[in-house]
C-alpha cells in the first residue's frame, strides 16, 4: 500500500501529472529518462573521466562510449520507474478522492 507523498508531491501530482500523462509513457522515458537524466549523467561522467585520466589519456574514448551507453541504460531505468512510481501515486490518490 502506498502511503501519503506528502502535500508538495500530492500538489505536483495533481497539477502536472495530468497533462504529462496525456504526452504518454515513450515520450517521457525518452526526454526526462534518456535524454534528460541520461545526457546530465554522461556530461558529469566524461568530464570527470577526463579531469582524472586526462584528455590525452588512450583510453578515454573508450570509457566515454561505455559511459553513454550505461547513461542511456541508467535513463531509461529511470524514466519507466519514474512513470510507474508517479502513475501508482496518482491513481491511489484520484481512486481516494472519489466516491
């Protein structure tokens, strides 16, 4: 059983949640999961890979490959249990508020 969000999370999820639900599950995994969360993640891992290894570093290529493929993955974890977690909240809570 879910439990109360919380009133700034209840208020969020009545105001947003709606018309980003109404964009769909794919659109939302993709812009705030892949590319979003994703791209922030990649951006932060390839400068840190290259402030300690170096840019001139042989390897660096490939750790930044393997990095955008793991943020690319990370993403899209993100985004479908992002989507399950806030569709779970809204329904429990609109399936609350009727009679």
């Amino acid at each position: 059983m879910i439990q109360d969000p919380g009133p700034r999370t209840t208020a969020w999820l009545e105001k947003r949640w709606p018309a980003i639900h109404a964009r769909g599950a794919a659109r939302f995994i993709l812009l705030r999961g892949v590319l979003f969360w994703g791209g922030v993640m990649f951006i932060a891992m390839s400068t840190f890979s290259a402030i300690k290894l170096g840019v001139h570093h042989p390897r660096l290529p490939l750790m930044i490959a393997i990095a955008a493929l793991l943020c690319a993955i990370g993403g899209l974890v993100w985004g479908v249990l992002t989507w399950t977690i806030n569709e779970r909240l809204f329904r429990t809570l609109n399936k609350h508020r009727t009679p």
